[in-house]
C-alpha cells in the first residue's frame, strides 16, 4: 500500500515503472477501475484520508478490502503490520486449501498440478507479450498455447502408459496411443513448427524468433517440472507433500525471523531477504521436516506408491511399507550423548532422508526465489501477476517448488528407486511367447547357478515342450 501516491488517480505506467505504455484497451480498463474505486469510496461514506491507496492495475480487489478493513478497524496499525495480516490471513487461506486438496487423493493433486503449470506458462508468456510490444505478431498466443499441448501431450502420454498399463492394454484406442506415442507427439510439434515458420513477418522477423525462445524456455521451465512433480507424486504422497511442505515453511519462517530480527542484507536481488532470516528459516525447516516425516510415516495412504487398480479402476495407495518406513534403532553419536542422554535412538528412514529435502529446502531453493527476482528485476516488474493479493502470481509463489521438485526426483532416481518388479513385469508381458521363453529359460539357468532350485509349474513345462 502505498500512501505517496495520489487517491483515486493513477499516474501512467509508463513514468512510473519505466517500461512501454500499455495499448489503448488497457488504459481504457484501467480508468474505468479507478472511476470504479472513486464510486466505491463516495458509497461507503469514507473520505480520501481514510481509504488507502491501492494500485487499481496492480492490485486485486480482496486485495484493497484487506487494507481498507485494517485501515479502519485498526487506524494505529503500522504500513508494515497492515501488509504483516493481509499476507498471514491469506497464507492461512491458502495452507487450508493445501490440506483440503491432499484429502481429495492424488487425482485432485495431478489436477491442481496441471492447473497450477497453465497458469505459471500464461503468466510468464503474459510477460513476455507485454514487454516486447507482442500485440499484432500473428498466430504468437495461438501457437505459445498450441506448444504447450504438445508438450503436456508428450509428457503425460508417458506418464498414462507407465502408470496406468493395465488400462491401456485393456482399450484398443489407448494401444494404438501409446504404441506410437512418440511418433504422434513429434508430429504435433513438427505441425507447430511449421505454423511458425508460415506466420513469419518480415517486419517481425526477430521478435518472433525472440517470443519462439521464449516459449520453449518457458516450456523447459514450466512443464518439465511439473511432470516432475506428478512423477515425484506416484512414488507416495509423502514424496511430494514433505518437499512442498518445507518450501512452504522455509519461506513462512524465513519471513518471521527476518520481520522481526532481520538487519543485515542477504543478497541485492532481494533488498528484503537478510541474514538472520535465511539462518532462521533453515533450522526452523529442518525441525519441522523432522517431525512432518515421523507423522506421516506413520501411514500407509501417504507411503505407499500410487498405483492404478485393474479391479476396482481406482488409484490404490495401500501396501505393505517399504524399510524407508519401519522404525528402526539408531546408534546416537558419542558425542551428542552426553548432550541429549540417550545413547539410541528409534526413528524411520526417511527421517534421515527429510533432512537432506529440508536442508535443500532452505540453503537452495530460495535461489530459485532469487532467479524469479533478478527476472523480474530485468523487466522491471514487481510480480508476475496479481492472482494472490499480497503474494503477487502464482509463479510468484511456486518458483522455489519447481527447483525443488526437479531435486527430488534426482534424489529418488540416485538414492531410493530400484527396479520395479511390476514394471518389468508389464514390459515382459508385451513381449512374443518366444521371446518371454527365452527370457525364462535364462532366468532358471541364472538361479539355477546360484543355487537356487525353481519350482517349475506344469503350465511352464508344457509351454516349454510346445516350442
């Protein structure tokens, strides 16, 4: 909220921020909102002292309600301890939808996942259209959103036939799909290509080119994680609700501890960022990694992989837990012994392995913070949009999560994943009846050498005998 600026009257964009002016429609909107404002103002009753400035181009409505509300009820209130409640009331709204949409199951969080990836690739192609004055290229939002489909089509076709390979043998169509999958994708994307290379413009020959970069770039950025994300989802929900978690906490707790201790600078692309915060977020986020992971390790619908049930056509996420999620006795080191006073003690696994995700957490991911802010910086934007009052867009707030998400499938693929016995159980089942006796026969010769002697099944010897 800013009180130097005029009430009611909004200076241009263009000598305010330094950037290009919008076009006329976008002036026209915007005077329209400021005479809305006025309108509102004049109803309540308040003079122009009492209502607090807001940004009408900037600023979301709730946005402005929030202030106005503080600046009334709460007159005595510092600019800073306004901006302190309207950012912890809506954080306190958003962690709320956070649980409503992990006890909804893991198809509302793929669906918020999708929804959350379009939003972040229209915000940062909202951008770049604006910046380099995008308004007459031709076909530029039309082909931007047709990459992403091919994109998505790419990706979550590779996911359908990895996760969901009973469904898929079952349908025809859904055969045909995933058998030529990759033939199909790089057709679509060949069609955009070429659409592309139609649309050229002589006058606009290097901005298109500079708005194709920019799409891909934001492609790489945008979907690449989220299919990330959905991966990261199907290996247990836990996988994907700790590391968001911590995010989440390390940026709450890096805000508390800066707010009210912070005083020397972090780094220059965030004048607000300090010292005593980052430190302060850090242990904080490892403490709570710690106790998150003891609770939800405790249950198997957070555990377990999510898997797709043939039976029921339902995703499944019950199993026996894995070691990661047992209890087992650990040895305290001797010097930390005589400190806490115990010389064992019990936790689960994947405790351990929470600290590597918190510690990533808060010493790395807040650069992926830093990138989105020297971004911004370049194009001299404050946020990326205005979806959340007093958090900016949705990028805003889910530049970290993407550079975490990216973390934690690396460290799953290095650390924890082995070879799944269904999987090869499924790409042996596609294989010809000669090809899966030859891979039997090797197998029993395999075991056999080591000593183990097989159990042969008459169906076995039979087929053996056929061939």
């Amino acid at each position: 909220i800013s009180s130097s600026r005029k009430r009611c009257a909004l200076p241009p964009l263009s000598a305010s921020r330094k950037v290009p002016p919008r076009p006329q429609e976008a002036e026209d909107e915007g005077a329209e909102s400021t005479v809305s404002l006025c309108s509102t103002e004049r109803k309540l009753g308040v003079s122009r002292a009492q209502f607090p400035s807001c940004d009408v181009q900037r600023a979301e409505v709730l946005s402005c309600f929030l202030a106005f509300s503080f600046s009334n009820f709460f007159p005595s209130l510092w600019p800073r301890w306004k901006n302190w409640w309207v950012r912890g009331i809506l954080t306190l709204a958003m962690i709320t939808f956070f649980f409503i949409i992990i006890y909804l199951g893991p198809m509302v969080l793929m669906t918020i996942v999708m929804c959350v990836q379009i939003k972040c690739f229209h915000e940062i192609i909202t951008i770049g259209y604006n910046v380099y004055h995008s308004y007459d290229l031709p076909w530029f939002r039309t082909l931007s959103w047709y990459f992403l489909l091919c994109v998505n089509y790419f990706f979550y076709g590779e996911t359908v036939t990895d996760y969901f390979f009973t469904l898929v043998q079952r349908e025809e169509p859904l055969r045909i799909l995933s058998k030529y999958h990759r033939f199909i994708s790089f057709a679509l994307y060949l069609t955009g290509f070429c659409m592309f290379v139609l649309s050229l413009v002589k006058k606009h020959y290097r901005l298109q080119f500079y708005m194709f970069g920019w799409t891909h770039v934001t492609l790489l950025i945008v979907v690449t994680q989220s299919h990330l994300i959905i991966h990261n989802l199907f290996e247990g929900m836990i996988w994907f609700i700790v590391p968001i978690s911590c995010v989440i906490c390390n940026d709450i707790m890096a805000y508390m501890f800066g707010f009210f201790f912070g005083r020397t600078p972090l780094i220059k692309l965030s004048p607000k960022k300090t010292w005593e915060g980052f430190i302060g977020g850090f242990f904080a986020t490892v403490l709570f990694g710690l106790l998150l992971s003891y609770v939800m390790s405790g249950y198997r619908c957070f555990t377990c992989p999510v898997e797709f049930n043939n039976d029921t056509n339902s995703f499944t996420v019950d199993c026996e837990p894995s070691e990661l999620f047992q209890l087992q006795e650990y040895n305290i080191p001797l010097v930390l012994q005589s400190v806490v006073g115990w010389k064992t003690v019990r936790m689960y696994p994947f405790q351990i392995h929470s600290i590597a995700l918190s510690t990533f957490a808060s010493l790395i991911g807040p650069f992926g913070g830093f990138f989105a802010s020297g971004f911004k910086r370049a194009f001299k934007i404050k946020d990326f949009a205005n979806t959340i009052p007093g958090h900016g867009g949705i990028m805003d707030r889910f530049d970290c999560q993407y550079l975490m998400a990216t973390f934690v499938n690396v460290y799953i693929a290095s650390f924890i994943r082995g070879p799944n016995p269904s999987k090869l159980i499924q790409q042996f089942l596609t294989l010809r009846p000669d090809q899966q006796l030859h891979i039997f026969n090797t197998l029993k010769a395999h075991l056999v050498d080591k000593g183990i002697k097989p159990r042969l099944c008459l169906r076995a010897v039979s087929l053996q005998t056929a061939w």
